[in-house]
C-alpha cells in the first residue's frame, strides 16, 4: 500500500507540473468609418477615413438615399500602412435630406449617416425663355442614348468588374450581372449630371466559369455587354 500511495503522489506532481495550453484568442476584424463633416450641400466631397483595415486591402464604399436607393458606389483600396482616405463626391442632382454611408470590408459593414443641403434649381426654371414651355420630358429624353462598356473582357472569380457608361442625366439606372446558369446580382444607380455612371460588381469566389452578362436598363432602353469568366 505504501508503494502504491508513493505512486499516485509521484502522478498527481506530474499533473500538477503539466504546463496549460491556451487557445490563441482569435480576433474579428473591425472597421470604423468617419466623415470630416456631419453635412455637406450638393456637389461637395465627403471626405472618409475607414480605420480597422489591413494594408493594401479593397473596401466597398455605397452612398443611399432615405428610401435605400443606391446613389454612389466606389471600390477603394488601403495603402500599405493600412490606411485609407477617400474623397467621395456628391452628385450635384442629390436633394436635401438625410444619406446613408455604408463600408464593407471582409465581410464587416459600418454605416454612418450624412446631411445632404441639395441646390435649388428654382431660379434657373424661372429665368427660361418662354418658348421651352412646350418641351415634354419625353422630347428630352429622346435625345440621350445608353451605353457602357466594362474594363476587361475577361474575369477570374472573385474580381472586381468596373463598369463605365453614360446615359440620360440625373435618372436612375438599373444593371443587372447574370451568370451561365442564370443567376442574377442587380445593382441601382443614378446618372450623374453629365449622364456618367460607374457602378461596379464584385465576382463571387466561386463564380462559374463562362460567359456572363451585364445588362443596362434606363426608361425604355436596354444596353448588354458580354464578358467571360475564367475558371
């Protein structure tokens, strides 16, 4: 028994002796934007500093209206220290009110809210000639034409796909992303005063390799552009 007892006391000293290990304390990316100013009028630039971001790391950037309509949509990327500064600039159309400013980085999304002071256009109505009375909006928009193209013909999954187009000022557009077997991601925007738009899509990881689609919609016209993605 003596022996026996000399053994366990041996056995609870090494137990004792064993060294703990803990798990490594895992850490969730974190992102916070802000924005020099809480109000901004039409036409300026909000200023945004995103913080919480890896070096040289791609940051989506989505301005919306009141009413979640998609407004402006940037792509930006950190600097090797991690840092990122963006001017982003308000389309010159936007009304007063009140926006929303959305960051998404690595799955994380931050959103902060600005006040827009849109300029009236009253005055410049007033002073017109008399003779722009009978215009229509339907004769006006007849003269505006779509179009877009992309910044590469070919894609590998999980790129970035620039789209650069023009059509009628000041009026929403919708575009839609469809895959080779038939799904759909849609994004809405708003043409800027000089009738440009550059929204973008960001290819799924696993995105099928094929032939692909982006389709431009605005009033009763429609604009496809074929692209290819590489497996």
């Amino acid at each position: 028994m003596a022996e026996l007892q000399t053994i366990k006391d041996t056995l609870d000293g090494i137990e004792q002796t064993q060294p703990v290990v803990q798990k490594p304390t895992q850490t969730q990316s974190t992102l916070d934007i802000t924005t020099n100013k809480n109000s901004y009028k039409a036409g300026e630039s909000i200023i945004i500093t995103a913080n919480g971001i890896s070096s040289q790391q791609t940051v989506k950037l989505d301005l919306y209206s009141s009413v979640n309509e998609l407004i402006v949509t940037k792509i930006v990327f950190s600097d090797s220290a991690g840092k990122l500064v963006y001017d982003m600039e308000i389309p010159s159309f936007l009304k007063t009110g009140i926006y929303k400013l959305k960051a998404t980085y690595n799955n994380v999304v931050d959103e902060i809210t600005v006040g827009v002071t849109g300029i009236s256009q009253t005055t410049d109505t007033q002073t017109q000639p008399d003779d722009t009375a009978d215009e229509t909006p339907d004769s006006i928009v007849s003269t505006y034409s779509l179009s877009f193209s992309l910044d590469k013909t070919s894609y590998t999954p999980g790129d970035v796909v620039w789209v650069t187009g023009k059509g009628e000022p000041n009026k929403s557009i919708v575009l839609t992303m469809t895959s080779p077997d038939y799904e759909e991601q849609t994004a809405n925007t708003t043409a800027l005063s000089d009738g440009t738009f550059t929204p973008v899509f960001i290819l799924p990881s696993d995105a099928k390799a094929g032939d692909w689609t982006i389709v431009a919609t605005q009033n009763d016209k429609e604009v496809k552009v074929k692209f290819k993605v590489n497996g």
